[in-house]
C-alpha cells in the first residue's frame, strides 16, 4: 500500500465515527463491473454497494441525466410541483404494476415511511384499536439503520445500546409458515419481510413459503410489505423477487439501484388504500421526490429494462451459482443464492469469512463478509460471461488454498 493510501485510511480511522470496518483497499474510480485503487489497481466488484449499483459503476446514460437535470432544476421540496416527478411516478409505477408511489431518499426512510402508512390504514381502514397496531418482521432481519428499524432487529450488535425501543412489532422465524400463521392476532396490520435476507447472509425461504403468506394476508386482511431494496430491480433475475413465487406485495419497497448508485433515491410502492391515508402534513421529505433524484431514477429504471440487465442477471448468476457449486474446498459449508445475489457459507472451523476476502482482494475480487463466516456476492449485473469465469478462477484459488 503507497503512503498516499495509507494516510487516507489512517485520517478517515482518526477523523470518523468507527460504525464500519471495510476491507483496506482505497478506491478512486469505477466504470462497469470494475472499480481502481489509487495506486491504479484493477479490481473487480463483487458486492455492487450492496446491491446499489446494478447497473454498473458510472452507467453513461444515467450519469448524463444526472448532468442534465443539475444544470436546469435540483431541488424545490415538495412545497412545489416539478417537471420530473409525474413521469417517473407513471413509469416505475407501468413497470412494477403500481397505483401509488411515496418517494423518499434512503431505504430506511421507505422502510419507515412504510410502517406508518400500514399503522394508520390499520386504524382508519381495518379497525385495530388506536395505539393496538402489530407488525409481524422475522428474525435476522435488517431494514436499515434507524432507530425505529433496529427496535425490532434481532442481531444484537444493531440493538445493543440503542434502547429504549417503541412497542408495536412481532418476531417470527424467517421462513416458518406454521410460526407466521400462529402469529397472525386481530391486531396484525402488516408482514414486513425480505424475499432474501441479504445481510444475515443471502438467506432464503422454503419454496411456496411466500405463496402460502400472501394467501394468509389476504384471508385475515393483512398488507404484505416485501422490503425489495437489496433483491429488487433484477438482483435476481426478475425485475422483483416476488415474481419468483408468482405473488404481489400490497406494500413493495425499492430503493439502492433506484438510482444505480448516483444519488439516494426510494419509494415506496402500493394502493390506493394503504398510501391514500397519508394526508398532507402527516409525512413527507424535503428532499424525496426531487428533480435531480428522480430524473435519474428514471434513467436508472430505463437501462436497467432496456439493456437486458434483469435477464443477464438470471443468465450469469446461473453461471456463477454452477462454477461455486462446483469448487471442491474442505471450508465450504454452502452456497446458496438467487440471480446475482449469492452466497458462500463457511464451516466456522475455516476461521471466518473475513481472511478470505482479504485474499480475494489480493486477486483482484472485492467481495465482502457477513455474519462471520459468510462470503457475499453480489457483482454489477452487467457483468459478462468471461468475468464471471475469471471471478470463479479467484475463488476457486482461495477456496481451496491452491
């Protein structure tokens, strides 16, 4: 590492809060797949900012919008209509087959915004008694960072210190149909949960598991809320992950890719009858909804369609998913994933996950480590055939220590 890196990493350890510990490599350029150090080494991404930039590092289209739209109008707040908002409402809304649609900027803000909106339909709509409202999450959980969201986090280095948390949430094991429908009470107003869990470590549900909670929901009248911001918008290999079990969400959250990576933009995506409650003044962001957040939204939206990202995801994760499976190692417990969200579990006896994508740095792959003993893998998903071999090349090297 040059002494320019080196000062860098120790300014940002002397100087900044210690909520992170990323892998000690410095990056000062992107463009596709691939992402540069400042000593001008090639990488190649394997995490995509957690699933933020789909559509790869710097896409030309959606950075020429960005220059666009900063040269006419940024920002007015919601105290004004703006040229940009109506189209995107009307296209994300054609494309996931919306009716309503709240923008806000961060995941966590969609996340919260949605939790009062299913509250207050659970008062004025169902009738659950003020103050009475439950929503249903699952353990290992994560939907973001705030502190009403870590309030019903079970990992306790997310809620450990945090306290004291509002009342109002129920766990269930993820995955566990019998547990969700014993759950269920007359207070039940919504099932907030992710297709995958990406941070607890690419966990995935039995098959027909989201079926029978979308019939549950319906039958007792409880709006399903699928946290979409990380499997969303062709992470794996369907626009929506709930296309894979041939379900609609009442309550769909994007977010990260909603603006591949140029700008933080969310949404939340629903009905009439969930979204129509919210009055003016009772939520709202400045910045939600902005001409220069949704313009390139719509951009982001428009490549990721047209440019065959969504089926190249279902074509390459196949692909990637097969070369794993095939890499003969002692350490690996697992691999297990969906599109281009994908994940290599080892045996704790392997010493942690962390070590072994400090080798993959080495190699040229940044990946990173979840939960101890997991490998997260998740590249742009314009990412070719060739790159996805050269990637299992690298793991396959470490992996199996050769």
């Amino acid at each position: 590492m040059t002494t320019e890196a080196a000062d860098l990493i120790r300014t940002e350890h002397a100087l900044g809060a210690h909520n992170y510990k990323p892998l000690d490599v410095v990056l000062s350029r992107g463009e596709g797949v691939h992402v540069w150090d400042t000593e001008g080494n090639r990488y190649l991404d394997c995490l995509s900012a957690y699933s933020a930039v789909n559509q790869g590092h710097c896409h030309p289209k959606i950075r020429e919008a960005l220059i666009e739209q900063s040269a006419k109008l940024t920002l007015t707040s919601r105290a004004f209509h703006n040229d940009q908002l109506a189209p995107f409402y009307e296209e994300i809304a054609a494309l996931t087959g919306s009716h309503k649609v709240l923008p806000m900027n961060s995941g966590a803000e969609a996340v919260e915004s949605a939790v009062k909106a299913v509250r207050k339909w659970g008062y004025e709509v169902k009738g659950v008694p003020e103050g009475k409202a439950e929503i249903i999450v699952c353990s290992n959980n994560f939907h973001g960072r705030t502190l009403g969201i870590v309030g019903f986090s079970t990992d306790p280095v997310a809620r450990t210190g945090f306290g004291p948390f509002a009342p109002g949430f129920r766990v269930v094991p993820h995955g566990d149909i019998a547990a969700f429908r014993d759950a269920v009470g007359p207070n039940t107003v919504g099932f907030l949960v992710e297709p995958i869990q990406g941070e607890a470590g690419v966990l995935m549900a039995p098959e027909g598991y989201f079926r029978e909670v979308r019939e549950i929901c319906t039958e007792m009248n409880i709006t399903l809320i699928l946290d979409e911001i990380q499997t969303g918008l062709g992470r794996t290999g369907r626009l929506l992950a709930e296309e894979h079990e041939g379900i609609e969400a009442d309550v769909t959250l994007v977010g990260k890719a909603l603006s591949g990576g140029f700008y933080p933009v969310s949404a939340v995506l629903s009905n009439s009858e969930v979204l129509g409650v919210l009055k003016p003044g009772e939520h709202g962001s400045t910045f939600g909804g902005n001409p220069l957040g949704v313009a390139v939204a719509r951009a982001a939206l428009k490549v990721l369609v047209e440019e065959g990202m969504i089926e190249n995801s279902e074509k390459m994760g196949a692909r990637f998913m097969e070369g794993l499976k095939g890499i003969r190692s002692n350490v690996v417990k697992e691999v297990r994933g969906r599109g281009l969200m994908l994940a290599v579990e080892l045996f704790p006896e392997a010493g942690g996950a962390r070590p072994y994508c400090e080798a993959l740095k080495e190699r040229g792959v940044l990946a990173k480590d979840t939960h101890d003993h997991t490998i997260r893998i998740a590249p742009p998903l314009v990412i070719t055939p060739e790159q996805v071999d050269w990637a299992l090349e690298q793991f396959d090297a470490v992996l199996t220590g050769s």
